[in-house]
C-alpha cells in the first residue's frame, strides 16, 4: 500500500509506529509525487512538441519560426527530463522506501498484537523485533535503499517498540484479537478495495484516451492519404497524445492492480473470518503472520506481474 493510513477512531494506528516508519513513509510519498510529477512533465512536452511541429502555419519573428523553436525547446524538455528521472531514479526510491515502511508496519503490528514470530511466548520479543527488522532493512539496503534520515538524534536501543505497541501487547487476547482484526485487516481490506474501484476508473479513462487518440490518429492518416483536409499534422499530435495516455497508465499500474487488490482485499475477507474464531495464542501468532504476509509489498507486486 502507499501513504499513510487514517482510520478515525482505531484503538491502534500509524501514530503508534515508531519514527522510523514516518520517515520512511513520508520519504515513500515524496518519491512518488516526483516520479509522477517528472513523468507527467515529460509526457506533457512530447505532446507540446508534437503540436507545435504539426501545426500547419508558422509565426516568424524574422528568420526564426517562433513555433519550430518552440517545438525544438519542448523536445530538449523532455530529453531533460529523461536525464534527471534516469539519475535521480525517484521510482525506484519510491518503490524502496514503501517497501521499507511497509516492513516496519508489519512488524510492529505483528510484535503488539503477538502475532509471529513475537508470539506471547517468545522471549525477548524487543530484541527480536529489532534483529528482524534491521535484517529485512539490510537486504533492502543492499538493492539501493537508503534510510531517510533522523530529524533528532537516534533514540538508541528498541528505538522500534513505542508506548502505544507496547500497551496493546499488555492487553488481554480477545482485545488485541478485535483491535487487529478492526484496525490492521478490515482496514486493509478497504484500503484495498478502494484502490481496486480506484485503479479500474483509472485505467477506463485512460484507455479512453488512448483509444481515442489512436482513432484520431488513424483518421488523419486515412485523409492525408486520399488529400482529404488541412495540412496540420493531426495524425502526429493524436499518436503522441495516444502514447503518453499508455506510458501515464502504466506508470500508474491501472491495470494489473485492478485485479491484484481485488484479490488481496477478498483474501482479507476470508482471513478476518478465520481470524475471528482464533481461541488460542499460538493458533494466533501464525495466522497473524499470514495476514501480514499478505498484505506486503512484495505479494501485491507478485500478483500485479502474474494477473495484471
């Protein structure tokens, strides 16, 4: 999932996780605004310049075709920034850094509730938190991602375990049973449902776009052909504003998650049920465990790449 989750009124929160996942989750939605903010510029001044090269009359200021220059400015943009996207690499941050912030959720979700591997008779579950999500952290940090950094100085040692986890794992079963199954999977079951109405509204208006484009495109071609019309370029235009519609909606991933979080949230479903009939701590631990895997990053990714 990206950004971070306001349920009014959760007993349990994102305002409970430790600092870590606040950087990591704001760093995450910063990578995220500026991929699609390049990417949406880049896509803009390929269709700017399309547009002006296509245009079927010129606007010179002596020897120089002002909208030619124009044309020439916009495609520079573009080459411009395609350097900077290809250096600063924001997608791949993003990609990183929600994955990051991710794993620290689900852990710290895992230890409050006793789910595994910090079940209630686990023995020094805060070590143990701390070594699994250092671990997990590692492996990202060895395909480039970078922790964002501290606004203070580090807190030191279970600098992951904060008051409010720590008071939910106090907590009788049957509490932190409800509390999870309220605030970690009905939510996310939501969450994901709303992107799945999200991304199918997504992907119709794009492919709208393109289809419509590709039609115009397809049009002109057809009457430059036969010398039917103006002698504007249409078929260029229409074709460059087809092609962004296609790299904006993979950029998005409209259609591959329409059907990935529509599983994910039916799988939810189906686990917040068996979930609630849970009577016994150890019983507890693995199927918190399951919720959690199924909900990560990496699973959504599998199942975007598989049923996209």
């Amino acid at each position: 999932m990206s950004g971070t989750t306001v349920r009014p009124g959760a007993a349990f929160g994102d305002r409970d996780l430790p600092a870590l996942f606040h950087r990591t989750d704001q760093a995450a939605i910063g990578s995220q605004r500026a991929t699609l903010v390049w990417v949406r510029r880049q896509m803009l001044l390929l269709v700017l310049a399309a547009a002006c090269s296509g245009l079927p009359w010129q606007a010179r200021v002596g020897p120089v075709d002002l909208l030619a220059l124009l044309s020439a400015a916009a495609y520079v943009g573009a080459l411009w920034s395609t350097g900077l996207i290809a250096r600063n690499r924001p997608r791949d941050d993003w990609q990183l850094q929600r994955s990051a912030a991710e794993l620290v959720r689900s852990h710290c979700w895992r230890f409050a509730v006793g789910g595994a591997p910090y079940g209630m008779g686990v023995r020094d579950p805060e070590s143990a938190l701390e070594a699994a999500v250092h671990d997990g952290l590692h492996r990202l940090h060895t395909i480039g991602w970078r922790e964002p950094p501290a606004d203070g100085p580090d807190p030191g040692p279970h600098r992951l375990v904060t008051p409010g986890m720590r008071a939910l794992r106090g907590k009788a079963f049957v509490v932190r049973r409800d509390i999870y199954l309220r605030d970690r999977v009905e939510e996310q079951r939501d969450w994901y449902r709303r992107r799945s109405a999200e991304s199918r509204r997504g992907g119709l208006l794009w492919s709208s776009v393109t289809v419509a484009g590709t039609l115009v495109a397809l049009t002109a071609a057809v009457a430059k052909a036969l010398e039917v019309g103006t002698s504007m370029d249409l078929a260029g235009i229409a074709s460059a504003a087809a092609a962004s519609a296609v790299a904006w909606s993979e950029v998005r991933q409209h259609q591959p998650l329409v059907a990935a979080h529509a599983l994910i949230a039916q799988e939810l479903s189906a686990l917040g049920v068996s979930l609630r009939h849970i009577e016994t701590e150890p019983l507890w631990a693995v199927n918190v465990e399951v919720a959690e895997d199924t909900v990560s990053p990496d699973y959504t990714a599998w199942l975007a790449r598989h049923r996209g």
